[in-house]
C-alpha cells in the first residue's frame, strides 16, 4: 500500500516538463517584420552561384558512384545475375 502511494506521489515530480519562463525580462518586445534582415544583391546572381555549387556537387557524386561501381564489379565484389556466360 505505502509502496503504491510513493510512486503516485514521485511520479508528478519526474515526470514534470520544463518550462522557461519570461519572468525576469522587463524590456521584452516581440520581434516584428522590422527586425529581419533587409536583401541585397541580385537573387539571380546569387541563384545562379548556388545552382553551380549544386550542380558540381551532382557531377562529383554521379563520378564517385560510377567509379565506386565500376571498381566493385571489376574487382568481383558484386554480380548483376545476367545469366550464364555462353561461349563458343
């Protein structure tokens, strides 16, 4: 019976989420639409930055696979089960 009380009783204490409250800041404003930063530059310049950076990052990942592929079926690690070899 006491046994059952005491984890009835530690349950609340553990299991409580924590929480943070705002109490002790006296100046809070919320941020507003002013506080982002303003854009500079052209987007289309900086789009096109972007997409080569990607698009390297493509080419290198596509090289990594084929070569990686190539060395593996090369070496004998992988077979691709295209049926029997047939010779003459």
């Amino acid at each position: 019976m006491f046994a059952r009380t005491a984890l009835v009783v530690r349950n609340p204490a553990i299991s409580r989420p924590l929480a943070r409250r705002m109490g002790y800041v006296s100046e809070y404003t919320p941020p507003t639409m002013s506080d982002l930063p303003v854009p500079s530059g052209s987007w289309a310049e900086a789009h096109s930055k972007k997409q080569t950076k990607h698009n390297l990052r493509l080419l290198a990942g596509i090289a990594f696979s084929a070569v990686t592929f190539a060395v593996a079926k090369g070496s004998g690690l992988i077979e691709l089960g295209l049926g029997p070899k047939i010779g003459k």
